[in-house]
C-alpha cells in the first residue's frame, strides 16, 4: 500500500535595490540571482539531504518534472517500515 502527502516549502526570492545602484552601468542586478543558484541553494539541498538520511527508514531522492531547476527542485522523500517479524517456529 502506498500513502502519499503533499508538502511545500516555497522561497520567494527578492532584492532591495536602491535607485543608485541602478542608475550605475558597472552595476549587476541579476548578481545576488547568480550567489543564490551557485552558492546557497545548493547548501540547502545538501543540508535537507543530509538530515533526511540522518532518520532510519527515511531516503530522499530529486524527482524532475520537467520544470527547470532554477525555478523548483521536488524532493521525494520515502519511509519504508520494515516488515514484522516472523513468528518463531514451535
């Protein structure tokens, strides 16, 4: 039998930007998009991966919807209980 429940966690991600910065030509606006793909999402998964595995009977895995990566990662995570014991032969 298979149980399933739905969980989302959502990041909405913005920047504060001051009129300053934009009005500088040397200025990147899409730089703090780059450090959070490159740096810290990916700490993220790592760290939601490495507690996951820290549980008996848990695993995880990434499942691919065909949404790009850069807008949501879907994480499978499957507890498996082990089967009773068997009852000892008298």
């Amino acid at each position: 039998m298979k149980n399933e429940k739905s969980f989302t966690l959502r990041f909405s991600l913005e920047a504060e930007i001051p009129p300053e910065l934009l009005e500088d030509d040397d200025f990147e606006d899409d730089h703090w998009l780059a450090q959070w793909e490159a740096h810290i999402k990916p700490g993220l998964i790592r760290a939601v991966f490495s507690h996951l595995r820290s549980f008996e009977g848990w695993a995880a895995h990434v499942r691919s919807r065909g949404v790009a990566s850069t807008d949501e990662v879907e994480v499978v995570v499957t507890h498996t209980f082990a089967p009773p014991p068997k009852p000892a032969l008298q």
